[in-house]
C-alpha cells in the first residue's frame, strides 16, 4: 500500500545538490551561469543552501572560490557550524569527476524544486478550497497565478554576441525585403497603422478610444476581421456589451459586404445569400474566439484569456469594452477601480505574452473634438499604463443628414502614443451599411 501523501518526503536529490555546489568549486566561472536560473532556497538541504549563500557572496565580492575562501567566508559569517562544519566543505569536490556536467546538476536541483513548489500549492489551494469565507473564483485566479509564476522560474537570460546577433538582425531584415507585409508583430490589416507600429506587439497593452457611435467595436471587429478570418491568426474577444449573435452578424456583414440592415430584415436577394454561405464558410473556419458577458468580473477575464492562450493558442485579445470590466473591490472609488483594471490588463499582457487590445470611452468633453490621451475616461493610469494609445475620431457636428448616408466616410485614426515607434495621423474609411472599417484605398463598395 502506498504511503499517505503527508508521510511522503518532498522530492530532493541530495546527491545533485552536492553535486552543483562540488563543481562549482571545480570550476568558479560557471557560477554565473548556474545564478541565472538557481537561487539559494532552491536547496532542500539547508546546509547546502548556507554553502551556495556563501559562494554568492563570494561572487559579488569578486573573489575566487576555493575550500580555503569559501571557509573563511562562511566562518566570518558566522555559519560554518550551519553549513556543516570545514569537513564537509572540503568533502565537497570528492563527490563529483568534473564540473562538465554543472548544468545538468543544477537542473536536477531546480526541478526537484519545483516539484516541491506544486506539492506547496495543491496543499493551499486544497485548504483554501475549505474554506467557505473565500470566493472561488479569487482562489482560481490566485491558484493560476502561482502556477503561472512557476512557469518562468525555468526561463533563463541568455547573453547574445554580435556575432549571433548580426545574422539573425539581417535574416529579419532580408525577411522585410522580401515580404514588404513581413511585421514583427501581429498586423491590424490596416497598412499605414501598421507601417507605424510594425503590427501589434506581444506583450503591449493597447487603446482604443473614441466617443459613442464612432466606431470602435466597428474599428475592432474590422482588425478581428483580418487577424482571424483573412490571417488565420488565433484571436480572442471579449464582449460586454453586445451578444456573440450581434457580433457574429456584423462580421458576416463585414465578410460578405452585405449592409448590416438587410441581415436584420432578412431582405436579401439570391446572390446576397450567395455571399452570405461563402462569408459564413470563411468565418466558420477562422480562429475567432468570442466571449459575450456583461459585467465580466476581472478575475473572470484574466481566468478566460489564460485558457484561450493555453487551449486555443490565441495570439491577441481584443476587450470591448475597459471600462465595463468589474473589479472585485467595488468598494473603492470608480477611478481607482479603473486603475485597477488598468495595470491588470497590462500585467495580462506580459504574462500571456500578446498583445491586449482594449477599448475605452473618451469624455464627453471631447465631443466634436480630435481626442487627447487626457481625454481618457475615468483613469489618468489607463494613459500610463498603455504601450500605444490610438483614438478614432469623426467630426460629427457638421454632418448633413446625406453626409450621414455617405457609403464612405472618411475617419482620423489618431495614434497619439507609442511607447516604441513613432506617432500621427491616419486616415482610414468608414463604411457603415457593413459597420466596417478598412484602407482607404481598398474601398469597394
């Protein structure tokens, strides 16, 4: 019969621990290399732990470690007793041949870690899972973020010489050359945008605002359009204002350029349904992931976007809107609960590693106004913690009803900060019988 787990002993390899800390003491320039991903409290040993703390110290003072300085240092310390005494320091080097296989060792003793970092957490998040004063959904977000965190302990940080940099600098560039449409991040389908930002970027946060019926579901199912139905790019969407029915309407009136009022009277001739079956058979094929909740729980979105990413591997997400995300500490004044949200979407984004697309109201003070980032509703931090910030803009207060009926209505897409390239005007075009936005010069009407 198997042991009970709580009799078990947590999973360790003392040999590997001596191991690591015996070749490093053959071979002290590897230390740096082993410090990129193993700390000291990755031991289970905590003699071997004092030993490694000691050899860290030794590193930043400059000095090459030995048995004699790494004696010293743990004597002068006060902890030679702890690290088990001189003897079993200088017994350190006979329990490895070589330093040739350090990483390896040490990789032993990380994993072993780690295992013991999952048995920690199940523990907490089966005690947690008792207890009735806690939501569950703030114990699903919390169980998520430390198996997340543990995800990057196994990340390394590599030092690159121009010698690898260089070829790997022009093969994206000769990449550029070839392919003129070749971006380092995802394409938003509009060219001039895209010119500017070189595609959306992993791990930004980016804005879009604009004031009421200007456009900006129109603008984001525009992009989705082109990242999932013509790129075949996974894409997520959240919806919290309008039904996953309306959007899938709109899109098939973007995808077949049928007006958005014939698919809502059911007036459509014989080559509209025509049309519409082929636009629908592109959709049905497309990577698009929609969400439709109103007053999604933030920890509900976080919750979602993770598993878009690991089920469905979407590579962007797009939030329609920022400001109807609820926060779980609605006790606190709107503004901050805005902030936030604010910093949660971009600390989404760098922990997916995709870009976040979010949408978001502009006051009403801007109203028949090109929009300013100060013009950003309820939150000053949305402007702080934004990668890029864009705002559609369309001066409504001289439109003439026949203006109102144009098939094409000219559009400022204001791009009024990007934390890594430039910033300006666009000019795009706004056909609203399909509540579409595409490049001027690919109108067709």
């Amino acid at each position: 019969m198997a042991a009970p787990l709580k009799d078990k002993i947590p999973p360790h390899d003392l040999d590997a621990e001596q191991a690591t800390l015996g070749a490093l003491l053959y071979d002290w320039g590897a230390v740096s290399t082993v410090l990129s991903f193993l700390r000291p409290d990755r031991f289970y040993s905590l003699q071997n732990q004092v030993v490694f703390e000691a050899m860290i110290s030794l590193f930043k003072k400059g000095i090459r470690g030995d048995i004699l300085t790494l004696i010293e240092e743990l004597r002068s310390a006060g902890k030679l007793e702890a690290a088990g005494g001189a003897g079993y320091v200088s017994a350190l080097p006979d329990t490895v041949p070589t330093s040739a296989n350090i990483e390896y060792y040490a990789r032993i003793v990380l994993d072993k870690s780690i295992r013991r970092d999952l048995i920690h957490i199940s523990s907490q998040i089966t005690a947690e899972s008792h207890d009735d004063t806690k939501e569950s959904r703030g114990i699903l977000e919390d169980a998520q973020n430390k198996i997340f965190a543990l995800t990057d302990i196994n990340q390394t940080q590599t030092i690159k010489s121009m010698t690898e940099l260089m070829p790997a600098t022009l093969e994206v560039i000769e990449t550029h050359i070839r392919n003129r449409d070749a971006y380092t991040g995802i394409p938003s389908g509009f060219t001039d945008l895209d010119n500017m930002t070189s595609g959306f970027q992993n791990s930004e946060l980016i804005i879009i605002g604009a004031r009421p019926s200007i456009g900006k579901t129109a603008l984001a199912l525009s992009m989705s359009q082109n990242i999932a139905v013509e790129r075949k790019i996974p894409t997520g969407f959240f919806s919290l204002e309008m039904s996953c029915q309306q959007i899938g309407q709109r899109l098939l009136s973007q995808e077949a350029r049928i007006p958005s009022q014939k698919l809502r009277s059911g007036m459509l001739k014989m080559d509209d349904l025509q049309r519409l079956q082929d636009a629908a058979s592109r959709c049905y094929e497309s990577p698009f992931y929609v969400v439709d909740s109103p007053n999604m729980k933030l920890l509900d979105l976080r919750a979602i976007a993770r598993q878009m990413v690991l089920q469905y591997r979407v590579k962007i997400i797009f939030i329609d809107y920022l400001t109807l995300v609820t926060s779980e500490n609605t006790t606190i004044p709107r503004h901050e609960q805005i902030a936030e949200i604010s910093r949660s979407l971009k600390s989404l984004a760098r922990e997916l590693a995709i870009p976040v697309v979010a949408l978001s109201q502009v006051k009403r003070d801007a109203e028949g106004q090109r929009p300013t980032l100060a013009d950003l509703r309820e939150s000053g931090s949305i402007e702080q913690d934004a990668d890029v910030v864009m705002f559609l803009h369309r001066d409504r207060r001289h439109e003439t009803d026949q203006e109102e009926r144009s098939p094409v209505q000219d559009t400022e897409l204001i791009l009024s900060k990007q934390r890594n390239g430039p910033i300006g005007d666009i000019h795009i075009a706004y056909l609203p019988s399909y509540t579409k936005f595409e490049n001027k010069t690919d109108q067709t009407i």
